[in-house]
C-alpha cells in the first residue's frame, strides 16, 4: 500500500534530519537572545526567544545545562520529577564539552521523561529557571531518539489530532442543531 511508503519516507526524512553528525553541529542547543522587537501588545510578562518546535522537534529526551559542578543529581532530578515521571537522568558532560561551549563549571544531563508532555512543562516551567546559583537552559534532544521512539511519537501525534479533529466536528454539530432548534421559536415568537 502507496500510503504506509510514504510514512516510511517521511519517518526516514525525519530521523535523518534528528540524527546529528559532527559536520552538522548542534546548534539547536545553543540559547537565543530574547526577542525586543515585538510590539507592546504582543510582549508577555516574561521575556522570551522566538522558536517554533515540530513534532519531530519535541522530544521525551531534554538535556539540562548549568547545573553547577557541585553533585546536585538528585537535586535536579527530584526538580525535574515535579512535571512527570523521569525515566533517566545521567550526566553527559563530557560528551556535550566536544559538540557544544558550555559554561564553566557547570555540568550538562539528558534526561528521559516517560511523555513527551511531562518533557514539554519540564522546558516551560524550568527553562531560564535560577538553580543553586546557575541559570538552567533546556532544550529538546531529539538525537537520543531512536527509530521506534519516533515512530511512536509521530503516530501518537496523529492520533491526538484526530481526536481533536471528531471533538470539534461534534461540537461544531451540536452547535448547528442548537441553533437550529432556537430559531423556529425565534420564528414562532415573531409571529404572535
């Protein structure tokens, strides 16, 4: 069938675009300035860097830069705990000196959350966050993905949609047979 080729394709694109090799970098861990440009009634309350994340961005896998070089595991695992179930935590400091300028006397962690939506509010809630005199920068790391994770995740993805999709259809019905049965009593009303 033409169809399951074309997610084979699609998935294979994608996992070469999350797989980084050394030539590639990885940029997309680095921390972007904050956006002063916006116009007033667009600004929040909190100062924010522009990026949009695809699904295939998103990721259960988040790595967790400066967190002070003073043991704290425990400490930013039980931090991280708050916004789900954490399957993992190890410390890839080394491994992230080679690809990436890291701060100085600071270590770098990936850490594996069972949903991607536990990862999301870690990123929301912890990012920028001040930690026992460091500054906590989280990005996503799709490249600790594996085939079968992405897999996993794109076809989660699309099932989420298509449940919104039949829960607006219904709600967009039921509203259209509300105001159908209002206004033959609007007409009814008038007419007296």
């Amino acid at each position: 069938m033409n169809h399951w080729v074309g997610n084979v394709n699609t998935i294979d694109r994608i996992s070469s675009y999350c797989v980084m090799d050394d030539t590639r970098g990885f940029t997309h861990h680095a921390r972007q300035k904050y956006c002063l440009n916006r116009l007033a009634y667009r600004r929040g309350r909190r100062l924010r860097a522009v990026k949009v994340y695809t699904v295939a961005n998103e990721s259960n896998h988040l790595l967790v830069f400066g967190v002070p070089k003073i043991n704290l595991k425990q400490e930013i695992k039980c931090k991280l705990k708050r916004c789900g179930e954490v399957e993992f935590i190890q410390a890839v400091t080394e491994e992230m000196a080679l690809k990436v300028e890291l701060e100085a006397f600071t270590d770098v962690y990936h850490v594996k959350f069972t949903k991607v939506q536990a990862a999301r509010l870690a990123k929301l809630y912890l990012d920028a966050q001040e930690f026992y005199g460091g500054i906590l920068h989280i990005s996503y790391a799709p490249e600790y993905e594996s085939i079968n994770e992405l897999r996993q995740k794109l076809s989660q993805r699309k099932a989420e949609t298509n449940h919104r999709r039949n829960v607006n259809k219904k709600a967009v019905l039921t509203l259209a047979s509300f105001t159908q049965n209002i206004e033959p009593s609007e007409k009814r009303i008038k007419e007296s």
